[in-house]
C-alpha cells in the first residue's frame, strides 16, 4: 500500500524526516534518485538523519557504521541491515510503500 507523506523533496546528497504510522523514517535523494529508511540506526538507535550521504551510503554520526541507500546493507556483518521502503515521487508529493 502506498502512503502520502508530509515531507519536502530533498535536494541532492540531502535528507528529510518525517513520520509516518508512528514510524520515523527518513527521504534521501542520493545520485538523483529519492530512497527511504527507517530514521533510526539499527546499531545505537540514533537518528541517521543526524549523519550523512556519500557515495550512495548513509553514514550515522554517532558510531560511523554506514548502509547501502539501494539495500539497506550494513558496512558491518555484526550491524543489521537498514530498514528500507519503497519510495517514489509524483509532481511534489512524495509516496511510500508500507506492509499491511
């Protein structure tokens, strides 16, 4: 199902938050393309929001673990993966797929 957000477009190598259903998540634009997590580090809980985009990664700012933007993957085997959700942009809304 897909759900409206209340969120800007972020502009390139940016991030916004919002939240959604009780959930914090976080919209990036990264390489010209919008991606959306989860805003919450899945190692210490900490707004990734807070850290920051290269090279397609998300980096948090408390401990420098970072997680691919196209799959959630963790920088480290002993880190979960980044929780992600579809994502996708109509005119100036913004759209994401969420689990019934």
């Amino acid at each position: 199902m897909w759900i409206k957000v209340n969120a800007n477009i972020p502009k390139e190598g940016a991030m916004n938050e919002a939240l959604v259903d009780g959930n914090d998540i976080l919209i990036a634009r990264s390489e010209g393309k919008l991606y959306c997590a989860l805003n919450s580090c899945p190692h210490e809980d900490i707004k990734l929001t807070l850290g920051c985009i290269k090279d397609n990664r998300i980096t948090c700012s408390l401990h420098g673990y970072s997680f691919s933007l196209n799959s959630g993957q963790s920088s480290d085997s002993d880190v979960e993966n980044l929780q992600m959700f579809g994502v996708k942009q109509e005119g100036n809304d913004i759209y994401i797929e969420v689990q019934q």
